[in-house]
C-alpha cells in the first residue's frame, strides 16, 4: 500500500499524495484482482464508463430529430406547393397534434373559411399521401390577435 499513497501530476510534473478515498479504492482493487494489477490500471478500472453520458445524449439527439422530422415543420416551408394566392401569406400550419390532427392558422375569418370551404378535402387528401399514418384531419382556427 505504500506505492499507493503518491500520484505523479502529467501536468505539472509533480507528485501528489492521493487521497484516503482514492486510496482505498485502489488497494480495493488490487485486492480484487491480484497484486499484478498496478496503480495505473486501477485508476483506469475507477473512472465511469461512457454510458450514462452515451444515454443522454442519445435523448437529446433523437428529441431534435423528432423536432426536425415534424410534419407541421416540413409543411411551413412547402406551404405554397398546397395553397396559392393570397392565402400563401395569411395562413400556415401550425403543429401536428398527438391524435394526428393537423392545425392550421388563418389570419382572419375569411381566409380561415376560404381555407375550409375550397382547400379542406383537396388538403387532406394530399397531406395524407405526404405523411402516410401521421396526419388524420384537419382542424382550421383563426389566429389570435
């Protein structure tokens, strides 16, 4: 245990006592897996493994995909491709909701009727082909003022 209690710093180039922790640690180790084991590969055999921080990260990644792959999302930058006129401008789709109800904003009234009364089954029809399984209706509404 006396080739324990000093660690040598890369960095600074000095040597460290290591702590009561540290140390018992190590010499636990080498209990465990026999006295060939030095304290370099204790100390690797103490650090954590990548997989709480692999998780996490994965979470993250898959959250910013979903966003991404949104069909609400994809639907506002091929908007004019569904709709033409003036009702490019004053209307868009809004979210996607959990029961596959696509929302989409009219600026007023009369867009929002427009939007309902000439492009409602043409909309759905296309919206349906576009994003198979993910887009069951279509519910308008009025934008708030």
């Amino acid at each position: 245990m006396s080739n324990l209690k000093e660690e040598h710093n890369w960095r600074t180039g000095e040597m460290r006592k290591l702590g009561w922790k540290e140390r018992q640690r190590e010499q636990s180790l080498i209990n465990f897996f026999g006295s060939k084991l030095g304290p370099a590969e204790a100390s690797q055999l103490i650090r954590n493994g990548s997989e709480p921080i692999q998780g996490s990260l994965n979470s993250i990644v898959s959250k910013m995909e979903k966003k991404l792959h949104n069909p609400a999302r994809i639907l506002q930058e091929e908007w004019d491709q569904y709709v033409s006129g003036p009702l490019v401008e004053h209307s868009r789709p809004k979210f996607l909701r959990p029961d596959g109800a696509m929302i989409i904003e009219g600026d007023n009234s009369t867009y929002t009727y427009s939007l309902r009364s000439y492009y409602s089954r043409e909309l759905l029809m296309r919206l349906k082909q576009r994003f198979p399984g993910q887009i069951k209706s279509i519910i308008f509404v009025n934008a708030r003022t």
